[in-house]
C-alpha cells in the first residue's frame, strides 16, 4: 500500500506541475513574437511529463530544502530546455515556438514551479497536520531517545500528520508544551479515548518488550509503527517495511488495503453524495411542511464520534419531538440494546411524519452532505453518540478505524433482530478485517434491496 500511495502522491504533484506548465504557456502564448499556439501549449505538457520522470524531480520531494529546491529546479529546467528545442527542431512546423517564447516560457514556467513545490511542502508540513482529517500520531519512547525523536519527527515534512501525544515509558515527571504527555499506566485508557491513527514507537528493545502493546493497539485498530532492531514476537495483523522522517520501521496493521480501493472509495463518496444532495432537495420540498407541523427544526444536528474518536455534526432529517434528548435519560431502562448502544422498540418520542421517514430511511438523506464533507462515507460503521462512545472498551473502539457510513453490514444483516451491541462489533470488525471496494459494492446492492422492501428499520 506504501509504494502504491507514494507513486499516486508522485503522479498528484506532477499533475499539480502540468497545470502550472499549461496555465504559464497559456501565458506566454499572449506575448508578441512566441508564435505558441494550442498545439505547441499541448506539446510543451507532454514534455513536461517526460521531464519530470526523466530528471526524477519527485526524488526526496519533500525532504528537500530551498537551495536543493532551486538546485533541483535548475536541472529540470535546463533538460526541458534542450528537449523542447530538439522536439521543435525535429518536428519543425508541428511545434512552433520561438526563442523569444522558450526563453519567457523557462523562466516564468522555472520560477512558478520552484514557488509551488515550495507551497506544496508547506502545505504537508503546516497547513494539513492541523486539518480535521490529518493523522494523528501518538509517540512511545525512552527518556535517552526523546530529544532525537521529537526533533526529527517535528521537522519532518513527510510525517503526513501531527504528533498530538507522547509518553516517555522511563521518565514519569516528562513534561511538554507541545503536546499531551501520557502516562504509562494509561496509554491504553487514553489511546481508547482519544482521537489517534497511528503510533509510533521508538524505545530500546531490550529495555521494554512491545508486543503486548502491539496487541492491544491491533484490537483496537490502530496502526502501530515500530522503530527497533528485534522483532521476535508472534502478531496477530499484518508487518510492512516503511520510512517515516528517516526512521526505519516495522508498521502493524490488521490489514493493509489496497490504496487503489481507498482512492475508489472517496470517489464513488463523492459522486454518491452529489447524487444523494439531489435526491434529499426534490423529497425535501414536500417533506419539509410535515416535519415542520411540530415546530421544530427540519433537521436534527447532533455531535457523533467517527474514524479514530472524532468528532463531527450529524445531520438528519428530524424525526423525534423536539424534547426527545431530554425524554431519553427516563426511557434508559426500556433499551431493548445490552452493551454501548441506546435503541428502542415502538419509540414514544418518534413523530407521526418521523414514523414512515424512518421506515422509508428517507431521514438519512441529509447524511449525503457529511459524506459530501468527508467526515462519513456511503458504507461503513455507524457514528455512536459521545455518550455511547465514552463506554466504549479498547476491543469495540476498533469499529472506529474506518469511517463511519450511511449503510453498513450491521444494517443490511437484519439489525432489527440484533439486540447485543457485541454482535454489532463483531459485524463492524468483520467488515472493516475484510475490506475491498467490493465489500462496499455489495453492501450497497444490499442496501438499495433493504430500502425498497423496507426491511430492517424501524
């Protein structure tokens, strides 16, 4: 999955180049004496691609500074120079271009490519470590290694997230004002309860033995990188090789997915969202005055925990009276649900409207905007409520490790019947174990069968 990620992250930034490259001939085209025209603008893209493979200009991309930036920048810029002029020397009038129109074009085209790699890295380095949906990496090392490892992960602008948390297993009187500092004795209490994607582990292996911790982070479906130099212990998931900030490390996962099928998935998210907005805006319009009768808000918004702990707005079209939250807490005894989820037969807080919205599962249309959004996706693991995920045990935070979704396996497995939450887990761990594009392909056949014989909701 690493290599396949890397190699689509390369094909990303010199797609993000050939833009510059068309928009700066677009410009160029414009001064007098260039003689560029669309053919010559389409050829200088191409090129630019052969280019950036040729030179290898993604190599060490974002380890890169400013003077090997430039350095870098020079040599793809002086091999595009000779390429363009051999490709307009042999193809003659099939590829005019002046000397007047290359020299304007390398020059502005060098300096705009040079300030967009720069922008680029910034980008992964400040700007998206702090974004909603960047990862979140939780550290475990030694009070001999601290100061190494901080510093090189911090500076690192190939980490793909931000360190949030840190636990030196030796010092108990560490302290630090970057990040939330841990515990021993409650990393797995503030891993279970807190919103982390990956740990990275860098202690001697012969201080501490890691393989317990290992284990309790693969149940709960966490990726676990470990920097040491003996791996002699049985896992139960999954072990790659792979870089982060110029560590060598051992990743554990349960499963590592074909990052092709995740690429997949946030599209057909995307197209299914913007097809689902649609849908929820032609029902809408006559849903809208019967929701309303009550008058309360059409649509009911309310914080729900999704991948790894977050936590985002839930929309919904409302179908309980306005004072159903407060009613709750006197219904509690009534839960027809043993285990961390709240779920009632014959629900006396549900509207008449609310009734067939639900059996219809028309009420989850407005979940097409946080899938739109990014914080759902068409197929996974229902979102719990914060009080539903303040229970959670480190086994069923695992169902969290992917995103949670509108339809899921839990949903089209007859979830009426289901009245243990742990059968729930078992059906979320199965389906995030055995993942494909083509899981969420059949759920969503399955989905559309459930809907229409309006079989499952109640």
């Amino acid at each position: 999955m690493f290599e396949k990620q890397k190699e689509l992250q390369k094909a990303e930034i010199a797609s993000l180049q050939l833009i510059v490259v068309i928009l700066i001939a677009v410009l160029v085209s414009f001064i007098s004496d260039s003689d560029l025209n669309r053919t010559s603008i389409f050829i200088l893209s191409l090129l630019h691609l052969l280019v950036f493979y040729v030179s290898d200009y993604y190599d060490q991309f974002f380890q890169r500074g400013y003077l090997v930036e430039l350095l870098q920048t020079l040599k793809y810029s002086i091999l595009y120079t000779l390429i363009v002029t051999f490709a307009s020397f042999i193809m003659e009038d099939h590829f005019p271009i002046s000397r007047r129109g290359l020299i304007y074009f390398i020059l502005i085209n060098g300096l705009v490519i040079y300030t967009t790699n720069t922008f680029i890295k910034r980008y992964y380095s400040i700007i998206y470590p702090n974004s909603k949906n960047s990862k979140r990496i939780f550290l475990i090392t030694a009070k001999s290694r601290a100061s190494y490892v901080l510093e090189r992960l911090k500076n690192s602008q190939s980490l793909g997230g931000k360190l949030v948390a840190v636990t030196l297993v030796d010092d108990a009187t560490f302290q630090h004002s970057d990040f939330e500092v841990v515990p021993e004795k409650e990393i797995i209490q503030y891993t279970t309860k807190s919103v982390i994607d990956e740990v990275f582990i860098n202690i001697p292996s012969e201080f501490y033995k890691v393989d317990s911790l290992i284990s309790q982070f693969e149940q709960m479906g966490i990726v676990v990188n470990v920097s040491i130099n003996i791996l002699d212990f049985p896992t139960s998931g999954e072990k790659r090789i792979r870089t982060i900030a110029d560590f060598n490390v051992v990743t554990f996962s349960t499963k590592f997915y074909n990052y092709y099928h995740v690429l997949i998935k946030r599209v057909m998210d995307i197209v299914g969202s913007c097809i689902g907005l649609i849908i929820c805006g032609v029902i809408g319009i006559f849903l809208i005055p019967f929701i309303k009768r009550d008058g309360g808000p059409v649509i009911f918004a309310q914080k729900r925990v999704g991948k790894n702990g977050r936590i985002f707005k839930f929309y919904k079209f409302r179908s309980m009276y306005i004072d159903a939250e407060e009613r709750k807490k006197d219904l509690l005894a009534q839960n027809t649900m043993t285990g961390g989820m709240f779920k009632l037969d014959d629900d006396p807080r549900i509207t008449p409207i609310g009734r067939f919205i639900r059996k219809t599962s028309l009420d989850e249309l407005p979940q097409f905007y946080n899938v739109l959004k990014g914080d759902m996706s068409l197929v996974g693991t229902r979102p719990p409520t914060v009080d539903e995920y303040k229970q959670y045990t480190p086994e069923q935070k695992k169902r969290l490790s992917f995103k949670p979704g509108i339809t899921g396996l839990w949903q089209v497995s007859g979830r009426s019947q289901i009245t243990d939450f742990n059968d729930v887990v078992k059906l979320d761990v199965a389906y995030i174990d055995g993942w494909t594009i083509w899981s969420d392909i059949k759920i969503l056949l399955k989905t559309f069968k459930v809907v229409f014989m309006r079989d499952g909701a109640k």
